[in-house]
C-alpha cells in the first residue's frame, strides 16, 4: 500500500510541477489574467497584451493541453475561459507547500 501512496504522491507533485511551469511565463499569467475577467477571444487577447495573433495562439496552446484554459467555438471563433477546478487544485496544491502552524 505504500507504494501507491508513494506512487500518487509523485503523479501529484508531477501534476503540481507541470501546471507551475506554465505559470512561469508572464504572456500566460496575463492570459490568466485578462481570463479571470471572462471570457475572451483571440482577437481580445491580442488586443489586451498587443501580442500578435501567432504569439497568443501558442500560449493558448499550452495552455490548453495544461488544461488551464478551455476553449469553446462560438461562430468563427474560439472563446477561452480559465477552467476554475483546474486553477483551484493548482492553488491548493500551493497551500499544502505552505508552512502548517
């Protein structure tokens, strides 16, 4: 049994590692931001961090497979939107690397 344990603990502190890597870039962050806000297009994003629309769409990527982001067609267009759980067990996981008192 301490092998699993020990085993899901790595596949978590993974998990934890991965998702903090893509926050370590600031075009994300502010993609995050401006996301926070509500949902926004490429176009908006673009707009918001005068980025091009390449540039934009490769954090998006990343940001996507990361599964910080979801992406929803509407029209001709894709709207973004953070995906909260995935944010929210990020920041929890942040919590439990803080000192207990």
């Amino acid at each position: 049994m301490a092998k699993k344990t020990s085993a899901a603990k790595k596949a978590e502190l993974s998990e934890w590692a991965r998702g903090f890597s893509l926050l370590s870039d600031p075009t994300r962050l502010g993609i995050l931001r401006i996301l926070a806000g509500g949902p926004k297009n490429v176009t908006a994003l673009c707009n918001a961090l005068r980025l091009k629309q390449p540039t934009i769409s490769h954090h998006l990527g990343l940001l996507r497979m990361g599964r910080l982001v979801v992406g929803t067609r509407k029209g001709k267009s894709v709207v973004y939107v953070t995906d909260k759980a995935c944010v929210k067990a990020l920041v929890a996981g942040l919590g439990k690397l803080m000192p207990r008192r």
